[in-house]
C-alpha cells in the first residue's frame, strides 16, 4: 500500500466517527446535505461517476468547500480529501522525482489540492 493511501486511510478512520455532530448542524445549513444521513453517505454519492450524477455532486462538492470557509474545521478539509481521493491519488502516482521523499509527494499533493479548494469560485452567473 503507497504511502499516500495509507495516509488516506488514516484520514478516514478519523474523520467518520468524528463527523455526525459537525454533519448535522452543517445540514442544517446547507440544503444539498439534507437528503443525506451522514458524511459517509455523502461521500457515496461523491463516488457516483454516471453523467446523470454530476448536478448532485456539484451541489455536494459546492457544501462541502462552503462548510470549510465558513468553519476552518479540518473535518471538512479530510471530507474533501477523501471525495476527491481517486483524482488525487492518480495525480499523486505521476509524480517521480528522486530529491523528494514520497511523504513530501503526498503532503505536496494534499497541500496544493486544499490550496486549490480555496480558490474555487462558488457563486458562479449562470
């Protein structure tokens, strides 16, 4: 197991148990989280990758970034990383590089994907 999935895993272990008191008040927040019983459930459906899934993604992915500007919480920042875990794991395993240990690869990963989550625009004109 590489490095980074092991961090990944590590992540999941301890942010599900940890979500359901944070998850019930951010519901209370955002709509796109009602219809949803808990983060894992959440991240469920974030995992769907059929066409007619990307609306309700969207919508998910959109309450979940406004959750971690509005809180700071890490909790919200883990949830992200484990939604976005498969894109992020296959960006992480193009890159090779003989200066950098593979723990500096995966916080660089982590690192630039959460700097990246900051700057994605949330109320766009349609």
């Amino acid at each position: 197991m590489s490095s980074f999935r092991r961090m990944i895993e590590r992540v999941r272990r301890e942010t599900l148990p940890a979500a359901s008191g944070s998850f019930r008040d951010a519901a209370a927040r955002r709509p796109a989280l009602l219809a949803y019983e808990s983060l894992g459930s959440v991240l469920a459906a974030l995992a769907c990758e059929t066409e007619e899934a990307y609306p309700e993604r969207e919508s998910l992915s959109r309450a979940l970034i406004e959750e971690l500007r509005m809180t700071g919480s890490s909790l919200w920042a883990s949830a992200l990383l484990l939604a976005y875990y498969p894109m992020l794991s296959r960006l992480r395993h193009r890159l090779v590089t003989a200066t950098v240990s593979a723990e500096e690869l995966d916080q660089v990963v982590v690192t630039a994907f959460l700097a990246a989550v900051g700057e994605v625009p949330l109320h766009l004109d349609r």
